[in-house]
C-alpha cells in the first residue's frame, strides 16, 4: 500500500474527528474504515513516535513491523503451550502475577499488573456504539485485551536476552572500533498488540 493509499483510507477518519464533514458519521462506521487498514500498514503510525524513526525507511519499518508481529504471537504460542490456556487472566495467575482492576493510574510495584477500569469503561461505551462491536468481530473483551498486551511487556522483561523485540539492535554511529547500538521501543508495543 502506496502513502497516498495509506493517507486516502485515513481521510474519513480525520475528517471525521476533525469536523470537516458535513454529517456526522457514525462510530461504527469511522471503526470500520480503521480495521480495512491492513496491519502492516500501522507500522507508519506506529513508528511515527519511534525516537529513532528517522533512522529507518519505509521497507525498513515494515520489515521490523512484521517482525514485531511474529514475535509477540510466537511468545503468545510459546505461553499457550506452556500453561495450557489463553486466557491472560489465568496465564497472569500462572506467571505469579498479580492483577487489579483500579478506577485511576497509581503507584505500580513489581509483579503487579494494573488494568484501570476508566479505561476500560470507555471502551466499552466505544463497543456500544451502533456498528462498532460489529467492526471489531463482537468478541472483543477490553479488559483481557489490555490484560494481555501487559502480558507481553512481563514476559519480554522475563525473556530480554533471547526475545526478539529486546535482541534487536540499531546501530546508531559506529567509529572503529567503538560502537553505540540502541533498541528500538516501539517494536515491543507492536509485538504487544500482537500478542
């Protein structure tokens, strides 16, 4: 998909958003058009507040995309067959992790995941809306779904010196024979998402 593909999908989305249309479209309808986006194509948005993103080309960013990708299912995989489950609230059970449901943000300790239920509660008023659950294959459970992007982020800490989106390295400058690699953050939270 071309830029001007990409930018041509988004248009009703941000017309939308940003009152530039003379009626108004419905949730559902705007939710739809983001899910036609092919998932390769978010790595553009994604990478757009990548620090690094500036260092990679869009062949670039779509290789480390799919990458990214791979890896949050093949851990996803890798703990399914594991613990014998896919539930994220059972899996964090089994990982040793506790979870809450707090209304607000708060202090987070170690080994304790916090799914805050403003959030959720928002995006359960977004799935009410007329078309949205239906865009979305009305099965989506918010809270499990962050639950389980969170998952991600324990076990790529767990995992760090095998994982992929910890493993992978960008070589910033490189004088002989010093030289300064960096990782790249933004392939974790794609590789949550995928989880």
């Amino acid at each position: 998909m071309t830029k001007e593909r990409f930018q041509e999908l988004l248009k009703p989305i941000a017309d939308g958003l940003f009152g530039k249309q003379r009626t108004v479209r419905p949730v559902g309808m705007i939710v739809e058009d983001l899910c036609r986006i092919p998932e390769d194509e978010w790595a553009k948005y994604a990478f757009s507040r990548e620090p690094l993103n500036g260092k990679f080309n869009d062949e670039q960013r779509l290789d480390l995309t799919r990458q990214a990708i791979a890896c949050g299912r093949e851990y996803a995989e890798k703990l399914a067959k594991q613990y014998g489950m896919r539930d994220p609230e059972k899996l964090a059970k089994q990982l040793g992790l506790n979870v809450d449901y707090p209304d607000m943000p708060q202090f987070r300790e170690p080994n304790n995941i916090h799914i805050y239920m403003d959030g959720v509660r928002k995006g359960r008023a977004l799935l009410s809306e007329p078309g949205v659950s239906h865009a979305l294959t009305g099965q989506l459970d918010i809270a499990k779904l962050l639950l389980g992007h969170e998952l991600f982020h324990f076990v790529e800490e767990k995992y760090k010196k095998e994982i992929w989106t910890r493993t992978y390295k960008i070589e910033l400058w490189a004088p002989k024979p010093l030289h300064n690699r960096s990782g790249v953050s933004v392939l974790g939270e794609i590789a949550a998402m995928s989880f």
